[in-house]
C-alpha cells in the first residue's frame, strides 16, 4: 500500500510541478510572487489524498490511473486554495500549516489571497486544457467540481463552519458541515475518476464509498487535534478547542468518536469489496482511520 | 444605442438573478448569508460591460446575442469576485463600490471573502452548465476564461498592481498591467461572444477591437477618479492619488491622456467597420469614452 500510495504521490508531486513551470516562462518579476506563492503552498504536501482517490477510481475505472492525473492536480489546487483561505487572519487566522508558515505569513495577506484565487482558476483551466479527454469528460469534470467547490459543497460548509463558535451545534448540524466542507471534495475525487476512466455506472458506489470514508477522515482529524503530536501533525494542536468549535469527539465524546470512525471505515471497506475490490484502496482506508498525523 | 443597452442590462440582470435563485432553494440559513452576499455585489450593478460585449459579439456571429447570456453572466460574477476581493482591507481596503458598502463592510471580512471564491467558482459552474452550448464550445470558453482570469491575466494584473505605489511604474509597466488587470477580461469577453456564436475566425478582429476599448476604458476610469463627481461615481473619487498610484494622466500628463484615450476609442471604431459593423457597438464604444461615471 505504501509503496503504491508513493508512486501515486511522487507522479502528483511532478505533474504539479509541470503545471506551476507553465507560470515561470514570459513571466514579470511580480507575477512570479504570485506562481511562487501558489507552488509554496502546493508543494508543502500534505498526503494528496484527493488526487490519488481520483486516480485510483481511473485505475478501477479503465486500468490507468493516469487518466486523472490532472484532475487529480485539480482537486489538490482547489485544496490549498481553501487552506490559503482559510488560514487569512479574516477566517481562522492560522499561521503555521503543513509543518511551516502559512502562505499569508510568508507572502503577506494580499499575495496569499490572490495565490487562492488563482490556484481555484488554475484548477479549471488544468482540466479544460485536458486533451487526453474528451470535450464530454472535460465539461461532465467541471460541473462536478464546480458543484463540489460552491455554496452547496465546500465553501458553504465553511460558511456554516464560520458560526461553529462556542459549542454551537448539535450532531445534525455538525455532519451536515463536514459532508460539505470536506465531504463534497472528497466524493467529488472519487466521482472524477471514475469520469476519467469512462465509467459513469460506478459513480453511486463511488459516492457511498466517499461518504463513509469522508466522514471518518474527518472525524480521525477531530480526534488527532486533541490527542497527536504537534511535530507530526504540523500544525497546532487543540485550535479546536481553543476556538470553541464543536467537534465530533466533543459532541458526542472521544469513546463514540472512536467507534464511529471504526464503523465507517469498515462501512468503506465493504463498499470496496462490492465494486469488485481494490487492494491499494482498502489498505489506504485502513491507514487514513489508524493514522497518527 | 442606450436603448439596446437597457435591453441586453435587463436580460443580464434578470439571468443573474434566476442564477442565484438556484441557491435560494434547499439551503441552510449559513449558506443563504454567502448567496446573500453574491447577490448584493452581483445587483450593485455597474455598466454590465462585460456581459454586454460577449452578447453583441454573439449577436454578430450569429444573430442572436442570447448564445452568450450565460456566458456573459459568468464574465459579470468573475469580475464581481475581483471588486469584492480588491476592495477587501489587505488590498485597496475600500468602504465603497458601486454607490453602497462594499461586500466586506456589509457582511463581513469572511463572508466576503468566501463569497469572492463562491463567485469565481460559480462563474465556471454555469458555464459548464449551458446546454445552449456544445461540449467543444463549452470547453474552449473556460479555457479562454481561466486564461483570462489567471497569473497571465486579471490577477496577475492586480499582483503587478500591488506594487504600484510611489508612482513606481514607468509608462511601459503601467500599459502591461492595463493590458492585464482589465485588458484581459474584456478581450475574453469578446472572444467568447465569438465562441457562442460559432465564429472562431471574428476572434483577431474582436481582440483588436477589445484591446483599443479596454485601454481607452481604463483611462478614462483613471481621469475620472480625477474629475468626477463622487455621487455620479458611487465611490471615492481621488483614491488613486491618495495611494500615490500611478495612472495615465499621473505618468503620460492629462492632456496626453485625453488625446490617447480618444485615439483609441477611433482605432476601436475602425476595428468595428472593419468587422462589417454594428451600429450598437459604435455607440457604445464612443459612449464609453464620453461617460461622466
């Protein structure tokens, strides 16, 4: 599983280093602020999970994962874009992500919010200049990121998240927030890939797949901001708390939260084995639930 | 002239209101503040030059200028999302657009932020979305758009602006950052009107025309923070020199920038004879150089 999680990452790594290249040629001194700023960011990392679901679902699709590579690239900018956003001093007022300085404390606020905006741009122009597929796929690709992205996926559920302050919400509340803040993006993976891969048929089981996995990815993130270690993790531990935000363990406390999580990864699980199996799959659903950063 | 204008404003306003009724429907009351805020800077309104461009270049092509409301509609809320994202504190920091409260004095720094991305990203939804439209056609327009948009066009334009203080700029930077700040924009308009409408070989002619009407059109901006009335304008007039920014008649003399921008706006006419003509689009192109607001 680890091996092939790499391949899959240093293939990501790569190609999203070939796309930012795109910027540096023709390019102003000023410009390069921006094109370096949206690769420092991407390139930090983090585990690429939305990109390698996408072209593992090609790979199950039609038996190259390279069919989304791109799309995965996609997903990966409309990511850090979001983080970039999110960490402004306006929303979560974030300074460290990924193990260093948040883009606005290196770039200054004005350069990182414009890195975000064109790294969501840059998401779109990627796939539509896509010419491994067809004009179909690429508009089919679009309008399913595009909705994933908007007031009905990610960015309204960082609309609700901005009123999770001082133990707002109830457990209804919370799921709904996280099957849109990072469930949407994370269904949307698994839904582009198999688009990549021309197999539109498997879509309904890719999404029960994304949902369950989704969520006890987001419940593993709630757990770990209380319990792992900062060096690991990259980022501070307890902001949660600190906010007062609600959380999966908070609401419904840490033994449910773990159950929970155990429950949709074996659910996920399942879901693989339906759509025929996928051995990298099901050894990456168990890593996201037993990680510890 | 005018008349035609009202028309094509009309259409526009009412598609992008029916655009984000869609958000109205199945919301929580979180997410109804984020289509809230689009709506409020969408409705501010201003001259629509954008959206107006695109459908007459379709009208053009092909007679009828409702190929490219959508489109037009996407061009409007992606230039939306750059005032909103301008005039936030760590930009421009403006407290006025359009004659009332810019987003972010309205709904807040987050909300506005968030609703700037909703936008950007909504703008590529709704393309995605035309079913008037071929896949091909569907494609080539968000290529075109995400070029327009990106660190080669508009923001790239705005980080080249960022540095523009202490009247840094000479005559030659200032022009690049016209070219791309605003420049971009209404060539992609133009350029997709001629997409909708099926004629791909009008784009030259339409690039020529956009490229002598986008600078005239930002010159004239220019000498109207200077002279305007702040009523008529619906922002503070002056703000240029208060940021010590250079502008044309700053760098060029405002003697200069009157002749230049007269000069173009023919050159934007002769484009337009050239093309076999449009009565509507003469006027609307003189009208631009002659507008008091």
């Amino acid at each position: 599983m680890k091996e092939t999680l790499e391949k899959y990452a240093s293939m990501i790594n790569s190609r999203l280093d070939s796309l930012m290249d795109a910027y540096d040629k023709d390019n102003a001194k000023a410009q390069l602020v921006c094109a370096e700023a949206m690769r420092y960011s991407l390139k930090a990392g983090g585990k690429r999970i939305r990109p390698v679901l996408a072209m593992e679902f090609a790979r199950m699709s039609c038996g190259d994962e390279k069919m989304a590579l791109d799309c995965g690239c996609a997903l990966e900018m409309i990511h850090t874009f979001s983080l970039i956003h999110d960490d402004l001093p306006c929303m979560d007022d974030d300074a460290m992500r990924r193990g260093q300085p948040s883009c606005h404390k290196a770039y200054g606020e004005a350069v990182a919010l414009l890195a975000g905006d064109a790294l969501e741009n840059y998401a779109f122009e990627v796939i539509s200049a896509d010419e491994k597929l067809s004009f179909e796929q690429r508009v089919k690709l679009i309008k399913c990121l595009s909705r994933a992205v908007g007031v009905m996926g990610m960015i309204g559920g960082q609309i609700i998240d901005l009123q999770n302050v001082g133990k707002a919400f109830d457990g209804e509340k919370l799921l709904k927030m996280y099957s849109m803040k990072t469930g949407a993006l994370i269904r949307c993976a698994c839904e582009m890939g198999c688009i990549c891969g021309g197999r539109e048929d498997m879509i309904s089981a890719a999404h029960r797949y994304a949902n369950a996995l989704g969520l006890a990815f987001q419940i593993v993130d709630d757990i770990l901001d209380i319990t792992a270690d900062e060096k690991l993790l990259g980022k501070p531990c307890g902001s949660d708390a600190e906010l007062d935000k609600s959380t999966y363990p908070a609401v419904f406390g840490m033994k449910a939260a773990r159950e929970k999580s155990a429950e949709l990864t074996n659910a996920a699980l399942d879901e693989i084995k339906a759509m025929g199996g996928s051995e990298f799959l099901a050894g990456l659903t168990a890593y996201l639930l037993d990680r510890t950063f």
